[in-house]
C-alpha cells in the first residue's frame, strides 16, 4: 500500500525533473547507523501510518568546522594569546555554514522526493540545519528503512523511529545526521539528575537567612543545605556582582518542568532575605509552557539556588516543551521532539546568549546514536565559541546503573559513561573537506559532594570514561596518572584512553527546596551544576566588571589551575556492582579537579 502511495504522489516530481531523476532514482544506500536491538526500556508497539508526518531535521556537514574547533581552542586556552577573545554570532555562522555543493545536493534530493526546501519550519542561519516535514512513506524512501512506533514504559511515550538508516552514498559526504531516525531519546524520556530525600517538617526547618563568614561552614549544614551553607562552602559570601547588565545566567529545562516564582518568593524569604522581591524570567522553546500552578521538583532546585547564590544576576529558565501527545492507533499527523537539538539550535539563533547555561539532564552514552551525539556536540561547540560555559551534571548512577551491559550485540559487562557530560568525541571530515580530525570537549560535567568539614564524594556521584569519545589533551596528565596509580582496578570495565569526567564537583544532597509552598531536602548532581553555575556567573561577573569577556568554555583553565579548586580525596561512585572509582588526591572520575574557591579563582580569572 505504501508504494502505491508514493508512486501516485511523487511520479509528477520525477517526471518534471529527469536530470535529478537520473541522479536519486535509483541510488546506491550506504549504512549511516543502525541498532543491532531495539534500544533498552524501549518496545515495538506497532506500524505507524504512511502518511504520520515527522519533522525531519537534517545537518548538512560544515565546510570550516574544523576551523571552528580551531579558533574555539585558541579562546579558551589561557595561555593563548587570542584567550577570551570570543566569535560573534556572525563569525561562528560563517564557520559553520555548509558548501554550496552540500546545500544543491540535499536541496535536490528533497525536492526529487517531493519535498520542497521552501517548505522548511526552522532553517538556521547559518544554513547547517534545515527541518522540513516529510511523511513515513517519503521518509522509508529516502532512508532506504522502515520506521516503527515505540514504547517506553517508564515515562509511558511513544515515539516514530527507526532501528537503521541509509544514505546515497552521494550524501554521506554531505549530511551529518538526520533525525529523527535512531536516536530514541524525547523529552519525556531523558532523565533528570535529582531526587526527593524527604519533606521536611516545620518543627525542622532551618533558618538559614544569617550571614556566615567566609572561613566558617557550621556543622549544620551536613545535614541541610542553604544558600548560606553554599556561600561558605564555595567562599562567595563577601562578593556583590556588579556587570548585571550585561551578565546572564540561564537554567535549561525540559520534562514539562516549571519554576515557580511563588516558592522562589517563599525560599528567599527564608534564606536569602536581600533578595526577596528578584525574579527569573521564562522563555519558552518548542511550545514549552509555564504553569505555575504545577511546581516542578528540578525547575525549582535549579532556579531558587542559582537565583540564591548569584543575585542579583539577571536568570533565565528556558522552559522546553515537547512534543504534542502520540496516539498510535490513529492517522493524526505529529510530530516528535529532539530535546537537545530543538533546544540548542533555538538558543544558537539569538543574538544575545547566557554566559553561563546548566542543564541537568542526561542520558546513557551508548542509547544515543554517534552522528547524533556529534551532531550535538558540534552545537556545544558553537556555544563556547561564542562565550557561554555550559555545565551539565554527571548523573546520579556512580559508574553504571542496573543495567551496565553494552548493547553492541555482544552484552558485555562495562561501566556505563553519561551523556552529554562525558562528552568528548573527534570530527572526521568528509574526503572533500579538510581531511582533519579534531577534538570537540565543550560541555562541563559536574559531579557530587557531601558533608562539610571536609567534603566527600557522594557515591551516586556520575563518572568515569567515554567509549565514544577521546581523551583531550588538556587532561590527558593529570587523568593518565590517576588511571597508572589505578593499576588492574576495574580493569576492561572502562576506556582508559576516553575523555575522563567529571571536571569539577559540588555538594549534591540535602538541599532545602521550596516545592508548592512546602520545604522539602532534594539531592542529585542536578543540584550540583546548578551550584557550580552561579559560582562560574560570579566569576564571570567579575571578569565583565573588570573590562574582561567572560569565560566561555571552562575546561582548559579548569585543568590548568589546580590551585582554584579544593581536592576531595575521599569516598567512591559505585555501580555495576562494584565499588566503582576512589577519590584520591589530584584528578579522579568521582569528583573531577574538587570543588570551587571563589576567592582563590578571583586572581586566575583575572589574569587568565
């Protein structure tokens, strides 16, 4: 029945166009990727219709990508003379826009396929992505491949999707991903990084509005973390940011999440009196909403504590909708949602850009397709060039979570890395381009902490090594140490030459959160990249008010000055039933580089 349709449909096309016939009719399909399962927590549900219509984004390769690594690395080296020296919107577009050839290529085989270019919902403006809608039928065409609806039980979604997909082998060369196609991912199904330890009673509810100084951190907050606790911790009580014109702090959210601006009222009114009256303001993305009868537990944490901690830096929450509901047993067109790509490409396309942006997000390293995760990456990329320091937490499963087999074909028994976080990948280029492979590390993976006096490594904490993505060279002798001193421990559960995270770390468990106007002690490492963001805001606010650009991508000067963060040298991350990674002195993959010293990162940011 399919081809039926698609041979009433699309002869007037093929007809009216015999060169571009002659050039796709019949082309020869080449294997972009494939699953060898249907990914884990996933199950076919049914044969979705020929005419369910899919928004499909396409990324065209960058003809000066790898310039665009270049120039980024050249930045964000301190000791680079061009360090800080950061591209504009304009600069990174031009760096990143396709060939010519690669736009007539995909234009032209859309267009034998009858679909029309012009029809395009969100082109960007640098021409790298285009999103245009296509049906199943025309999408199976295209992609030589059959797509499938999907389920997922645990956030109860279904998705369009497709174990593999192909190419004209003409295209490869052209195209960088399309999707969606293998990546199962949605909005509904990523998973956030904290969780609800418990609901506090008023007859315990701490009062934490009273200032500490910077050398005291109160046994108390071993137990309950405030701002103030923070502020000790992290020795950022004395510092009043002054470049609030001019500096941004942006929180992405996603799962329908929604920060409430009631409950950030009622949480500064309890620990950080000053502040009561500032607000955030809330941008939407892809149909995202703002319900603010409808708390959410993470939109919450993130928002009261880096609005908390960086006041009066102006914040941003990026509310990130998803996709309108999948019915599968009917014929109403849909369409699905990428969570990161829909999300970057938005925030990539404004001229004004937050110089800090956390997310608290994730998902397993090996559930997301390499050209798609590349593909993401290469967005990252922009984003540093242009400023922004983006922090993601490392996850809350240690080395690997209940299932920590890989899923290749083979099962076998391996740590599991994170995604983004452990992100570090190299960028092939095609044959016609440069022919060069560079490193893409531009995200900041924050794990967790507990305890004060001293802090330990949380053992849910996130870490470990990428087996997708290299090891860059700005940690490669401090991480190959730690992994040398590790001798035969968890020995073949891990790539000792992948890009080791996380990078820096922050206290992740009893932190008090104000949800629907009760106190609650939330945890996660989605409590630590929110911390760590607004002591990067401070800095960068102290950087901007002394003349100075802001940070852009952090990890360069991270691993570079030691002497700004404090080591934590105790506690483990286990998973996959075993005691996982030691937090040892220097560098380890529970607890990164430690946690920050504002006052001690003062004088390095400034000479940097």
């Amino acid at each position: 029945m399919r081809s039926l349709v698609f041979l009433a449909y699309f002869l007037p096309f093929c007809v009216s166009t015999p060169l571009a016939s002659k050039r796709w009719d019949e082309p020869e399909l080449v294997k972009k990727h494939s699953w060898v399962a249907v990914p884990s927590g996933w199950e076919f549900h049914s044969v979705p219709s020929a005419d369910h219509v899919i928004d499909m984004r396409i990324g065209l390769t960058k003809e000066k990508g790898n310039e665009l690594i270049s120039a980024l690395y050249e930045v964000s080296m301190p000791s680079h003379e061009r360090y800080g020296k950061h591209l504009s919107k304009e600069e990174v577009d031009a760096l990143v826009a396709p060939h010519p050839d690669s736009v007539e290529a995909v234009e032209s085989w859309l267009s034998f396929h009858g679909v029309n270019p012009d029809d395009s919902s969100f082109r960007s403006s640098s021409g790298s992505w285009i999103t245009v809608p296509m049906t199943v039928s025309q999408a199976e065409r295209m992609l030589g491949t059959e797509y499938g609806v999907y389920y997922h039980a645990e956030s109860d979604s279904y998705v369009v999707r497709t174990l593999g997909y192909s190419l004209p082998r003409e295209l490869h060369d052209h195209i960088k991903v399309m999707s969606p196609t293998t990546y199962f991912g949605t909005v509904k199904s990523m998973k956030t990084a904290s969780f609800i330890q418990q609901e506090i009673e008023e007859e315990e509810e701490v009062e934490a509005t009273t200032e500490l100084s910077a050398a005291a951190v109160p046994s108390s907050c071993a137990s309950a973390i405030t701002i103030s606790c923070l502020q000790a911790l992290y020795n950022t009580t004395e510092y009043v940011p002054t470049a609030t014109d001019r500096n941004i702090l942006g929180v992405a959210g996603y799962l329908e999440e929604f920060a409430n601006r009631a409950d950030l009222q009622t949480f500064l009114g309890r620990f950080r009196s000053d502040a009561v009256g500032i607000t955030f303001d809330t941008v939407l993305v892809n149909d995202g909403q703002d319900d603010q009868t409808d708390p959410g537990v993470e939109a919450n944490l993130d928002i009261q504590y880096t609005v908390g901690l960086s006041f009066p830096t102006p914040n941003i929450y990026y509310s990130t909708g998803g996709s309108p509901p999948f019915i599968p047993d009917t014929d109403t067109p849909t369409n699905t949602n990428e969570p990161y790509l829909d999300w970057l490409n938005f925030i990539l396309a404004q001229d004004t850009i937050p110089q800090t942006i956390t997310t608290s997000y994730g998902e397993n390293e090996q559930t997301v397709p390499f050209d798609y995760a590349s593909s993401v990456c290469e967005l990252f990329a922009e984003l540093g060039a242009r400023g922004s320091t983006v922090l993601f937490s490392s996850g809350d499963s240690g080395v690997g979570g209940s299932d920590c087999t890989t899923n290749d074909g083979t099962n076998t028994v391996r740590f599991q890395p994170a995604f983004p976080a452990g992100y570090v990948h190299f960028i092939t280029q095609p044959a016609h381009l440069a022919g060069t492979r560079f490193r893409c590390p531009f995200v900041t993976a924050v794990g967790g902490t507990e305890s004060v006096n001293p802090e330990v490594a949380v053992d849910f904490s996130g870490g470990g090594f990428s087996n997708y993505f290299a090891m860059p060279e700005y940690q490669a002798e401090t991480v190959n140490a730690y992994v040398a001193d590790l001798g035969t421990t968890n020995a073949g559960l891990f790539n000792t030459s992948g890009r080791a995270y996380p990078d820096l770390a922050a206290h992740g468990v009893d932190f008090r959160v104000v949800i629907g106007g009760s106190l609650f002690s939330v945890g996660g490492t989605s409590a630590s990249s929110p911390t760590l963001a607004a002591v990067v805001a401070l800095l960068n606010d102290y950087r901007l008010s002394n003349g100075l650009s802001s940070l852009g991508f952090l990890n360069p000067l991270i691993y570079a000055s030691p002497e700004g963060f404090v080591d934590i040298t105790s506690g483990s991350n286990p998973g996959c039933d075993t005691d996982g990674f030691p937090a040892t002195v220097g560098w380890d993959p529970v607890t990164g580089m430690g946690t920050p010293d504002f006052v001690a990162l003062q004088p390095i940011v400034l000479a940097a």
